[in-house]
C-alpha cells in the first residue's frame, strides 16, 4: 500500500505540489496489503475494500512565549512529520481496523518545514500496487542472496597454527579444540564467514585449507520497510514464484 492520489486544498509552504506529492509517495505505509484488492480502473473514489484514505492539516504558527531564537522553541508545527498524517476510515474500515492498525511505518520522517502563515491541507489516497509499477509499492527494503561457505580442512591444524588459522577468518568460523593436549582447529560455524580469502595470504597456511561454496544451498537476506515482516516478504515471493511456474507450465502443456 502507498500513496497513489494527493489531492491539495492548500499549500502555503515552498515545496510544490508535485514534489510534496512525490515525498508522500514514498512513505512507507503500515497496512497489510493482502486485506485489499487492486483498485478498479477507472475508479476516482476508491471504496473501502481497496483505498486508505489519509488528512494532512497543519498549520506554523508563532510560540508567543518563546525567548530564544531556535526555531524548535520559536515556531509551533514548524516541521510536518509523517506523524501528523490521520488516517480516516472509510466505510466500514472502523469496523475492521483498530486504532494503529493503518498508519505511517516510522513517525519522524521529515515531509516539510514551515513558518508562521504557511499550512498544508493535503487528503491523501493509498491503494495496492506492484513494485513493477513503481518501488513505493514493495515491501522490500533490501534483498539479497549468497551461497553457504564450505570450508574443508585438507589436514590437520594444530598448535600455533591453529591459533593463526582462527584469526584469518570471522569470529566463531573456526573453534580451537584440545585434543589429546594439543589445540586443534576446527571448523564450527561456517555460515558466518564472510569470504575475505585471508588465509590464501598464508604460504604456510593456504594449502591446508580449501575454500568453496555448497551451490545448492542459499542464504536469504531480507530487509523489509516495516508494512510486513521479512519472513511473510518471503512466504508471499515463494507463492508468486510458484504461480509464475504453474502458469508456465500450463503453457507448455497447451
């Protein structure tokens, strides 16, 4: 869900219309998506079963107490932040939301700054969209992928060698054992290497180590912008992926 539509009553401040717009655009929107549907073209309005609808009113005005020249303390609403966005239900979206259910992710993103005079009287409208459409609509901060590390000792390491070995690669990677009195390394925890190729700088270390990657095994990192948590992200993408490859399929077929 993102702010689609900016319909401007007013606006005194020095941002223009457009660009106001665009910022409210990307607001990261605290809504699940999946209790709505795609909107209908064609469709002004919106109806509650695919529009959120948000005011904006605020106006700057002077703090007439104020004897200091900061302008946190010398203006009252001088900065306008995602917080003062006010979700108004529509239809029965009272009903079917509480409270704090529909809101901006964060509170303290900056949209403007006013001074005494200027207001904003903004009504906003959010609808479901696809990333593909444009990057307001996905839930996805950041996304990426990297194959699990296989670290293969070809031979014994032990001693001082050990030790070395340990500090060539990220902490808990590689485990010192005594075995039989004698520190023996081992390799503990090989997801939380970072690759660095530290010990290949080893002469006396680089052949007794084989670096590689288990190529069937990949590891998802998901950053969400806060409307849905990484692992529904995940979840939702597999389903999307898995009916890509069913309709495929069915092509093939026909």
């Amino acid at each position: 869900m993102a702010i689609e539509k900016v319909y401007v009553n007013n606006n005194t401040s020095i941002i223009q219309d457009e660009v106001l717009a665009h910022r409210l655009g990307l607001i990261p929107i605290f809504a699940d998506p999946r209790l709505f549907e795609y909107v209908s073209e064609g469709d002004e309005e919106g109806t509650p079963s695919d529009t959120i609808v948000f005011d904006l009113k605020v106006k700057c005005t002077k703090n007439p107490t104020a004897d200091t020249t900061d302008p946190d303390d010398l203006y009252k609403n001088h900065k306008i932040y995602s917080r003062h966005l006010k979700w108004i239900p529509i239809g029965n979206q009272s009903d079917l939301f509480k409270e704090g259910d529909i809101r901006p992710v964060d509170d303290d993103i900056l949209i403007a700054k006013l001074r005494p005079g200027q207001e904003l009287d903004l009504r906003m409208h959010c609808v479901k969209g696809i990333g593909k459409d444009h990057i307001k609509f996905s839930p996805v901060a950041t996304a990426s992928y990297r194959l699990l590390p296989e670290i293969t000792l070809l031979a014994p390491v032990q001693g001082v060698k050990a030790e070395k070995l340990q500090k060539c690669f990220s902490p808990d990677v590689i485990e010192i054992d005594i075995v039989d009195g004698v520190k023996t390394a081992r390799v503990a925890h090989p997801r939380k290497d970072t690759c660095s190729r530290e010990v290949l700088r080893h002469d006396d270390l680089k052949d007794l180590v084989r670096l590689s990657k288990i190529r069937d095994h990949f590891i998802f990192s998901i950053e969400s912008t806060g409307a849905l948590a990484a692992n529904i992200l995940f979840s939702e993408a597999v389903k999307i992926l898995m009916n890509k490859c069913q309709s495929f399929l069915s092509k093939i077929k026909t």
